[in-house]
C-alpha cells in the first residue's frame, strides 16, 4: 500500500443520504477527522441493481473520491458493500484499505444473540447476494439467519419527512416472518432504516436487539486509521464535505435530518448516466 | 387505594408533544395497554414557570385525564414533575399512583456513572427545583450534580423540522460546561431532548452515557401495574387516544415526529386560560 498521509479525508459514499447515519457515528467517534461524503442520488435506490451495475458504481464513485485523496474508503451502503466489497477491496489493494457494512453488523449481531436466531431486514439486492449469511457463518457458526427483503421500506423512509400509514405498515409486514422466526437480533441491513428504529423497536419489543452498522463501521474506521498510525490529533476539528450526484438542494435537505447537523454547501458530481431500463 | 380497573388506560400528561418520547417507551414495552395522552400545548413551554403555576396546571390536567378513569397516571414533563410531584402524589393517593420522571432517570444516571459526576441538562425551572439534586443524592450518595439550565433549547427543537445552526449552537453552549465538568453521564432533563441526542452525543463523544426518562418511565409504569395485578392480556394490541389543549392540527403534526406514529384523531381539551403576564 502506498504511504498514505493522515492530513487527508476519510472518503464514504452510499447509493444517497441513508449513509449520513453511518457519517453520523464516525463523527461521534472521529471528531478530529475530516470526511468527504459522496451520495449517488441520481442513481437511488440501489437495493433492486443487479451485481454487476453496482460494481460498475461502485467502482465509479471510488474513482471520484481518490482522485481529490482519501486515506480510507467507507462504502455505506449495504447493497453496494454486499455486490462490490470484494472487488473494490481487490482494486484498491495499493492505494487505501475499505471498510464496507456487512462484516461489523455481522460481528456485531454474533455479539448480541443469545438464541442464535439473527433476523435480517434489507433491500432485494442485499438478500439476493448472501454476504451477510456468509459473514455471519463466519461470526457465529451454528447462528441462524432470518432475512426478509423490503423493495420499499428504504423509499419510502426517504421520500417521507413523517412516519406514515404506508411505511408503518411495511414495517409490520416486514416484523411479522421475524416474529413468527423468534429472532431476538436484528441486523438492520439498509442506513436509511435507523430512522424508522423506534417503530421497529415498537413492532419487535424490547426483547429484541437491534444492530444498525453507524457504530460498527465507526469502530472499525478507527482501529484501522489507529493500526495505521494515520489518526489525526484529538485537539482539532474536523471539516465535513458532501458531493451529490443528483439535485444538490435536496440532498441539503434530506441530508440534514439524516445526518442532524446543518449541511451548507453540497457540490454537485456527474456520473454515467443511468441505464436501468436497458440493464 | 380504590379498586383500580385493569381494563382502564394509562394518563401520560405534558406540557407539549415532548412526552411523546416517554409515551414511545412505553408502547415498546407495553403495547398491549390503552394510553391516553394530554398535551398542555396552550400553555407550552412550562420551563420558565413558577412552581406555583405548575402545581396549578399538573393539578388540572390530572383532572381532565381521571375524569375518564385512569389505572396510572404519569407525569411526563420533567418541569411539572420537579415541582408538582409530593403534591399531586399526595391529593391523588387514594385514586391513582402518579409516576414522575425525576426519580427513574436519576437511578439510571446512578447505575451509569463511574466517576460519580453526572451532568444534567434541563430547564431553568427543573434546574431551580433542586429535585435532580435531591434525586440523585439518595440514588448515588457522593455523586456530584453539574446542572446546566437551557430556556430556549425544548422551544427550538419544537419549532425545528431540522437541526439548524441555532439548536446546534445552543447543544454547543450547554455542552461546553458539562465538558469542563469531565461529567461521564448526562440526564436529559427534559422530554424534547431525545430529539437531539445524536448532537448531544456527537458533541460529548462516545465515552459519556446519555440517560433519558423514556425507558425508565416504561420500567417503573411497568413495575407499578404488574405489583397491582393491573397488566392487561399481552396478546391484545392496546389504543392511544390524544388530548390537547391547543390547536389539535398542530399537536397531530408535531406530535407525529416526536412518536413516530402517525397520530389520528387529537381531541381538543380546554384549560384556564394562562395568566403568565400577571404571575
């Protein structure tokens, strides 16, 4: 890996703003560290993609962010780091290491079940991959895991400024295989979904543990920046840039109830046009 | 004590939609009980009150809510718990046992703190109580209280959709002595300030325990009921209904963002009108 410098940025990008929850945790643990966030608004949501298109964006919004400098790669987004982590890990090898979601929640769910039965709440594409039931053989052999595949529940938390009939009963729809399944841990496997954790808390009961990936991946950033030596000093205050490649304003918007910290300006990037009638 | 009928509701009353965080609590662990709540939103905010004035207003609420029949009543404001708690326990003492949110989050403070100083954010009238004090002198003998009164945060977060750079300044001034103090447990004294806690967190860091009244609250009211014989059939699914002394649009509104639950039908209720000019 070539030297790295711990005056740049940690880079982190996600299919849209959901990934500002995961930004959130990094800055209660980092406040010193400065982050550039990326989010693929034109191109939301990424939960119904195929494999292969989101390595192609996954691969492109890396470029982006490197090319300005970064000393580490958060991808938080849980389907891209489902489809394209080891890809993006394998390409990157020589330049920064990459953190993605599915192995901190995994972790973090392996900690917390004591019945060993693990529910899973995602998007399509998430499911369809299978990486949070490898990663979690790997964190907890024998565990069982539950997974249920939500198309809307992430548009719908981001459309709506207020909870509503329609995403309450997604949320139900979405609890009830989980209920039936006696899971006493679920993997929030999307960053739009802490927002509407109060109603699944509501829906499960407190019985049930739930593991969102915002302090996990947080954790992991810091040990990695640590091992590396590459952890600026704690007496500073980080500075926080945002990059949108749709509609700026609204990523401002949007963005600041998800991340709960006032966003100023938000510089607008192009990707690849999309091509999803024709993929 | 008069037989109490389990079939009745729970009263939770506040002097706005803050309380709603407390009411969110307890559906989480107890969804099969009927809730009734009072928001005194003609009268809001109650944290520049004379304690005289919030003994009058707790004594009217309770009222209106018993008027109906109520197994419980919890009083979910810390400004009208800190002043009118002894008082409204004692007139109430042979109808219904009346939980404040004083004493349940002073015992969680006292069970999280490991450096016996303990922060409290609250406002000027809970503050000038001195009941946090008292509180936590029995809960954790030898702990040390560093108070910090707000009059304008529980406004600004009831007026803000989003976090602006005006509630962001106003975290940053009341954190900046709690700091100084090296506190390692911070109560959140006041019912809308759950609405903040990732920007109280991300300002105090990840090493300080953010305690607020909801889950304590849902555990005492829990304790209260089951000592009785009062919990309902855990496979019922209870109803909510909600009072309000002001614009009832306003409070569904406001009200929706603060449970996260869509609010159906808020009835309006008439108080005194308030007399804050003359007090």
């Amino acid at each position: 890996m070539a030297q790295r410098d711990a005056e740049l940025p940690v880079a982190v990008f996600d299919s849209g703003v959901g990934g500002l929850t995961v930004l959130h945790e990094c800055l209660v643990s980092l406040p010193q560290e400065d982050f550039v966030y990326l989010g693929d608004t034109a191109r939301f949501p990424y939960g119904d993609r195929t494999a292969q298109q989101l390595v192609g964006f996954a691969r492109e919004l890396a470029e982006i962010l490197l090319a300005d400098g970064a000393k580490l790669l958060v991808v938080a987004c849980n389907s891209a780091s489902s489809a394209a982590l080891p890809a993006l890990r394998e390409e990157l090898a020589d330049k920064v290491p990459v953190v993605g979601v599915v192995r901190p929640e995994s972790r973090l769910a392996a900690a917390h079940t004591r019945n060993a039965r693990v529910g899973l709440l995602a998007t399509p594409a998430t499911v369809a991959s299978g990486a949070y039931e490898r990663a979690l053989r790997t964190a907890a052999p024998g565990a069982e895991l539950h997974a249920v595949a939500s198309a809307e529940l992430a548009s719908l938390i981001q459309e709506g400024g207020e909870v509503d009939e329609r995403t309450l009963a997604c949320v139900e729809g979405a609890c009830r295989p989980l209920k039936s399944a006696g899971v006493d841990t679920l993997i929030l496997g999307c960053t739009h979904y802490p927002l509407v954790r109060p109603v699944l808390q509501r829906e499960l009961g407190r019985s049930v543990s739930i593991v969102s990936s915002g302090e996990a991946i947080a954790d992991e950033v810091e040990r990695e920046l640590r091992a590396a030596d590459l952890l600026r000093d704690e007496r500073r205050r980080g500075v926080y840039r945002f990059l949108a490649t749709g509609d700026p304003e609204g990523f401002r918007r949007l963005g600041t109830r998800f991340l709960q910290l006032p966003i100023g300006e938000v510089r607008h990037v192009e990707v690849e046009p999309e091509r999803r009638a024709a993929a």
